[in-house]
C-alpha cells in the first residue's frame, strides 16, 4: 500500500525569516543580550543536536528512550490515541516505540510530526510513512509556541513533548504555552510530557559541555543561521561556548561569549551590533524539574496527572497527563 504523506508549511520561507528578524532585533538590542533557541534548529543544528544525543554525557536523550520502551505498551492504552502529534519531533528517532504500541493496541489512524526545521521533518515525515503504510502521516512544519491551534484533529489525540524542550521555555511562557496546550485539547486528549529531573550540578554541566565540543558546535551554529538567513556577519569562532547551572533557578544557561570586542552588522535588520570583550549572550535555558514542580505547573494549566514514569536513577521523567 502506499504510504499517506501530507505536508502542511505553516512556516514558509518568509514567515521563518520575518521570525528570525523579529526574534534578532529583540534579543540583540537587549542588555543582556539574547537569542531564543529555536533558532538552534536549521537542518546542520538538527543535525548536530542528533549527534549530542549520542555523546557520553548527554544522558537525557538515553534516560527518556529508555523509559519509553518500558511504559509505551501502558501509555498506549491509557491514551487509546488515535492520532499522536509530536512537537518538536526533529528526527523522530524515539518515537517508534510509542507508534508500534498505539498500533498494536489497534487505536492508532494518525501521525502528525510538528517541528521549525523543514528539512529534518521531511526526512523523518518520509521514513515514519515507509515504516507505518496503514497510518497517516500529516507532517506540520510550524512553531509550536505559536501555531497550536493548527494542528491536525482526528480523533483521540495524544500529544508528546519529549527531550525535555518543555525546559527551554522559561517560566511564564511555559506557563503560557501549557494553558495555551490545554486549550486546543479536547476532553479524553492526552500529553505525554518529557521533562529532565534537578541532579547533581557536575553531570547537568558536562551534559551541555561535552569533551568533544559537540554542544559548542550546536550553540555557535545559532550565529551560522543569522549569517545565512539575515547576511550578519557573526564569527562564530570568536565566541566561546558556555554552559552554566543556575542552581537558584534550577536550570543549565548557554551562551556565547565573546573573545574580543566586536562589531557585526545584520545588514537585513539594518542593524550593527556591538559586543565588548567577554560579553555573554545567551541562547537557551534548559530548565530542570522535581516532580511536585511539574505536577503543579501541569494542574494550574489544567492537566491532570496520570502516570509520572522514570528511570531507576531517576534522571528524567516521562509524564502522562489528560485534560
Ligand atoms: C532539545 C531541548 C532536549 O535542552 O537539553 C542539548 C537541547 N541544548 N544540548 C536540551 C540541547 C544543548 C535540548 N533539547
């Protein structure tokens, strides 16, 4: 049979840029100065992102897949999905083991994968259609912070969260888009939320400080994106990468730091920039949780908790909640 593909582009290449614009003009005329994550995710971010799953010390990405293929069997029954929708769902790399449970448990008609970068949702959209030939795939490229109410509707819907990019949102917009969440659900919906847990500060600081430089890579690609899509003139290289747990906050900052006193024009902007040495712009935060915290967080957005699943050390969570 042939695979269903369908792909709705909420963010054509015009709608990005303006985005980005917008999302550039704020941050970097802002003291401190500083730039939302998203913008991490063009296909080589995507990609680089990918390869941090895969490095010794990002223990996240193992912790969450791992406690999938123990709960997805029950998450798949209690949801009785007939549609999952995937925000931020990149190379949708784990979310094979939820599809294969809500087929087996026989529910599931649709997929429909949410994500900014183009190029990797495609990708994935393409090789989930090959695999699953009985479901349909209904690929969204979209912010999610901004186009929910957009997402497709068919049946039962379960929508996953993973990786724990909840946490890049800081707190009143986390609050802002859970409610935001809760209102597009219909009763009998579902979340399954990924949430990375508050440990000890050394290993929260090597996982977005690989040896390998990985994370340093992924961060100063940001500045990549500004140069191709707004012709900045950012050097990446002379910027340092910097991983810091706030321990107040519970939450790892990243930002770029620059080596030298600089100047850089977006000539799309019409702006010049100006860093000091050792000036810091940040460029994301990933906020950590602790289980009351997030189940507080989810109640006044009004989900309720369902399941809070997570692995024997207690790293990371995996949340099912229900409006
Ligand atoms: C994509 C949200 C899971 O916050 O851990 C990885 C992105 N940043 N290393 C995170 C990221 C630096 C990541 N998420």
């Amino acid at each position: 049979p042939l695979p269903f593909l369908c792909t709705v582009d909420h963010l054509g290449a015009r709608y990005l840029r303006r985005a980005l614009a917008r999302d550039a003009r704020a941050g970097l005329t802002a003291e401190p100065k500083r730039l939302p994550p998203k913008w991490f995710y063009d296909a080589a971010g995507s990609e680089l992102y990918t390869r941090i799953t895969r490095l010794p010390e990002y223990y996240p990405a193992r912790r969450e897949a791992a406690i999938l293929r123990g709960a997805a069997t029950e998450i798949a029954r209690l949801s009785g999905a007939e549609t999952l929708v995937e925000l931020g769902s990149g190379t949708s790399e784990k979310t094979g083991v939820l599809l294969a449970a809500l087929e087996a448990a026989g529910t599931l008609r649709a997929y429909s994968p949410v994500d900014v970068d183009a190029v990797t949702l495609s990708a994935a959209a393409g090789r989930i259609a090959a695999a699953h030939p009985s479901i349909a795939v209904w690929a969204v490229c979209a912010d999610f912070e901004r186009h929910l109410a957009r997402l497709p509707r068919l049946g039962r819907r379960l929508v996953a969260f993973l990786g724990g990019t909840v946490g890049n949102l800081d707190e009143a917009p986390r609050a802002a888009f859970l409610a935001a969440l809760r209102g597009t659900l219909a009763p009998g919906d579902g979340l399954l939320l990924g949430a990375d847990l508050v440990k000890d500060p050394a290993r929260l600081v090597a996982a977005y400080d690989d040896a390998a430089g990985v994370t340093a890579a992924f961060n100063r690609n940001v500045l990549r994106v500004l140069n191709q899509e707004l012709g900045a003139d950012f050097e990446p290289e002379a910027f340092d990468h910097v991983a810091r747990y706030d321990t107040r906050r519970h939450r790892i900052e990243m930002r770029l730091r620059a080596a030298r006193a600089m100047r850089v024009r977006l000539p799309a902007l019409a702006l010049r920039v100006a860093f000091r040495a050792g000036e810091e712009m940040r460029t994301e935060i990933s906020a950590k949780f602790d289980r009351r915290g997030l189940t507080g967080e989810l109640c006044r957005a009004g989900f309720a908790v369902t399941r809070w699943y997570t692995d024997p050390a207690g790293d990371f969570a995996v949340v099912l909640a229900r409006v």
